[in-house]
C-alpha cells in the first residue's frame, strides 16, 4: 500500500481548510492503493486551525502563531498515523511538503517569516525511522518511477 497525506487526495484538512490536491495520487486512491492519513487531525488539531512551525528540534517544540505548545497534539497524531501505516503495510508514502507534521527535504524555520530550512516534519521523521520512503508532492515523478520499479 502507498501512504499519502489527506490533504494531497483533495480532502479540506489544512490548517486553513484548504487542500492541495493531485490528481494522480487521487486515481491510486481510487484503485484502493492509497492508506490516507492527516496526523494533525488525527492528534485532535481542528479544521481550521492556527498555522504551527518547529521551533526546536532538540528538544522538539513546535507551537502555533498564537505562541500555544502543540507538540503533544502533533507527536500522537504522528504515532497514530503511523500505526495506521504500519497496520496497512505502508512501505513508500507521499507527504505534504514544508508541514511540520509531513514535511520532507524542508520545512518552516519557526519564525513565521515564510523561511524555508533542511528538516523533516515530526510524522516524516517516524515514517522514515520505520522504513517507510518518504517523497513530497514535488518529487511526484520519482515517486512514481519508485512504484513501478518496486510495487
């Protein structure tokens, strides 16, 4: 099975109630190929909610613009997202870039101030650390030639 981040497969779950659908990954869904997870809504964020950045690593802290600590509600939306994974033998997943909860090959620097830095989003990090390839929506052509080599 492949992994994706809901708001990739057109559902409204970003903390604007947006979404950022692609079609491609929406047609694997259909043909029942796709485990769809959004981990801040599962760690009991709502829809919409404040825009929250990492602003540590070590230790984490990742709060939202009103300056609250979201930490716990993202790191058990993490883990529940991931056993999901784990419970639907998830082996590559598809991940929303730049989301401190499913960002891969970068996310927010934790100043608001749009500022892109090096890092993984708290469920990327625990993807990866199952063994679990990781791609954003902005790799969907090696994605895609993944699958075909190894699905």
């Amino acid at each position: 099975m492949i992994g994706v981040s809901s708001c990739l497969l057109g559902n409204h779950c970003t903390y604007n109630a947006s979404h950022h659908l692609v079609k491609e990954l929406s047609e694997l869904y259909h043909q029942g190929k796709i485990v769809a997870v959004c981990p801040e809504v599962f760690g009991g964020l709502s829809i919409p909610r404040s825009p929250a950045e990492i602003i540590s690593v070590n230790p984490l802290i990742i709060k939202n613009m009103e300056n609250q600590d979201v930490t716990d509600a993202y790191i058990n939306g993490a883990k529940k997202a991931l056993q999901l994974f784990l419970k639907n033998n998830v082996h590559v997943a598809v991940l929303k870039y730049r989301s401190p909860s499913c960002g891969c090959e970068g996310v927010y620097d934790g100043t608001f101030s749009h500022t892109l830095i090096e890092g993984q989003g708290v469920f990327a990090k625990m993807c990866e650390e199952n063994h679990i390839k990781v791609f954003h929506e902005n790799q969907l052509d090696e994605f895609l030639e993944y699958i075909r080599k190894e699905l």
